[in-house]
C-alpha cells in the first residue's frame, strides 16, 4: 500500500523488501523471508489480500512467516482491510497458527467491509500491550474518530448489515472483475495481467507497450486522463516492482463502463505508438 512508504520514511525507520512480481502471482519468496528475518529486522508488514495486487498470501508462507516470528521475537503488522472481499478460495487466517498471538498485531477497516471509505473508520486486535499502548497513541494523533462513523458502524455490525451487503455485492465484484481482466486480453494481449481471486484491484504490467512509448508508468496516467478522461494510478507509487504497471479498480464501475475505459486506454496506446 503506497502510504506506507511515506510513513517509514517519515518514522526514519529502514523498509527491506522482497520483491513480488506478476510471475510468481505477486507472492513473496521463502528465501528472501529467510534472509530479511537473519538480517535483524523487527517487524514485518503483510497486506493480504494485497493493495495493489489483489494478491492472497500463499499460507505456506504466511506459516513461515509466524515461524520466524515466534522464533526471533518479530512483531508481524498484518493489514487484512480486504479479508471479506475474497472470491475463490478464503482469506489467510493468520492468527490460527501456533504462537500467532503473541506477535500479531491485525490491522482493519470498515471502508471495504460495509463501504464507508470517506468515514475513515478502522479498528486492531493484538496482544493486551500493544492494544493499550495504541489506544493512548490514538488519543495523540487524532483524540477519537468521529461519532458518526462509530455509530453507522456499530448497527451495521449488529443488524447483520455486513453481511447482507458483503452476499450483495461480491458476485457484482466477481463480475466486473472478470470483465476487466478479459477486456484486458483483449484490448491489450501484450500486457501482463492476472487475475486476482480477492480485493478490488488489477495490476496490469504495462511494460510492453511503455517501453516502446519510452514513457514512465507516471507520466503515462497523467496524459490518459487529460486526454481519455479514464483514471487508473501508476504502479511505482506503489514500490519500484510497480513500475510500468497500473493498478485498476473494477468494483465501482458497471462492467459496460469498464469494458469502455480499457478499450479507450488501448485507444490511447495507439494514438501515441503512431506519433
């Protein structure tokens, strides 16, 4: 998720990273879990399902992950926003596996469970410390979130609310994200793209047809906006294995609106290969 660059750097703290590609379906490599956890690391950040990738984490790995954990005394940071948007298979339970609780610490929101992203709404579990200590950082930094959201939150918790939505809309999701991937293949067969069985996101890998523009994936969504009105965000902001890349969201659009907004980004591609 592209803020946490902008907070380890403002927190000084230094990121080591591993790389995920759309070869490997964006899963990480034991190895270089292995590597980082010898290297001295004191926690480790997973987003699963995965913003921009859309990517589940591969449970032999979340496992290894909590091993070394446990072992080396490593706080893991686990963002699961996403656990509920899941359309094939199931969201990685984590905190299931032995020792888990003593060293995650779950991150979550209410902006994709009940769809109120503008109320900024999310909540932690974890171990008793760890919740304590960030209840009286929360008081710091913003005194409390806002009441309103708070109580839309809560009946919609107890009046079975997430659910009847989350049985709404996932199939509409499900739809429109095969529409985008198959409009992808076909308006687009030189870029790489995956299909995701979670979250809310595309993450075409442009680089066939930028190299050739000799044009970075920045500059490019700058010039698709202004001239084809279409709005998809460059992948380096996301990390430097996001370059060339474009993170796609198919849920807020019907599948017709897609569909158009990808055959106008081929159209875009066209126009600046004949210049």
């Amino acid at each position: 998720y592209s803020v946490y660059w902008g907070l380890l750097k403002y927190l000084g703290l230094k990121p080591v990273t591993c790389s995920q590609t759309i070869e490997t379906g964006f899963q990480p490599s034991e190895e270089c879990i292995e590597k980082a956890f010898d290297e001295g690391i004191k926690a480790v950040l997973l987003a699963s399902p995965d913003n921009p990738t859309s990517r589940v984490i591969d449970k032999k790995i979340a496992k290894l992950l909590i091993d070394l954990a446990v072992e080396k005394n490593v706080w893991i940071i686990y963002d699961e926003a996403y656990k509920h948007i899941v359309y094939e298979g199931e969201h990685v339970w984590i905190q299931k596996f032995s020792g888990a609780s003593e060293v995650v610490i779950s991150v979550n929101s209410f902006s994709k469970d009940i769809a109120i992203p503008g109320f900024r709404l999310g909540y932690l579990y974890g171990p008793k410390e760890v919740v304590f200590h960030a209840t009286k950082l929360k008081g710091y930094l913003s005194i409390t979130s806002p009441v309103p959201s708070q109580l839309f939150a809560l009946v919609a918790l107890r009046n079975g609310i997430k659910e009847r939505y989350l049985k709404e809309v996932l199939p509409i999701y499900k739809s429109r994200r095969d529409a985008a991937y198959e409009a992808f293949r076909k308006y687009l067969p030189e870029a790489k793209v995956w299909k995701p069985n979670a979250s809310m996101y595309l993450f075409p890998d442009m680089s066939p047809y930028l190299e050739k523009l000799r044009m970075d994936d920045i500059t490019f969504t700058y010039k698709l906006a202004e001239s084809k009105a279409v709005v998809m965000l460059p992948g380096s902001i996301f990390g430097k294995e996001g370059k060339n890349h474009l993170r796609v969201t198919f849920v807020t659009q019907e599948e017709k609106r897609l569909v158009r907004g990808i055959e106008l980004l081929s159209e875009f591609v066209e126009e600046l290969e004949r210049k």
